[in-house]
C-alpha cells in the first residue's frame, strides 16, 4: 500500500482494496482493545 501511494496510484483498484481491508482491521482491533485490555490487567492481578 506504501509503494502504491509513493507511485501516486491511490485510485487504482488494488490500492482501494487494500485501504478497505486495512480500516476494516482496524474497526476489529477498535472493537477488542477494551476487551483485551480488561482481561490482561485480570490476568495481571492473579499474578
């Protein structure tokens, strides 16, 4: 997606796809940070 951008070929079809999956990626990581976050500090305390 880097190479692509540096081209200048933002508007081809591959970098478009790319740009989707990577905000898709990053609404996942958005929704399980809290989750995660929640359980690792349980885990910390067991310690």
């Amino acid at each position: 997606m880097l190479e692509l951008s540096r081209a200048g070929d933002e508007s081809s079809e591959e970098y478009l796809t790319l740009q989707q999956q990577s905000q898709n990626l990053q609404a996942m990581i958005d929704k399980w940070k809290p989750i995660y976050e929640e359980r690792l500090a349980m885990v910390r305390e067991v310690r």
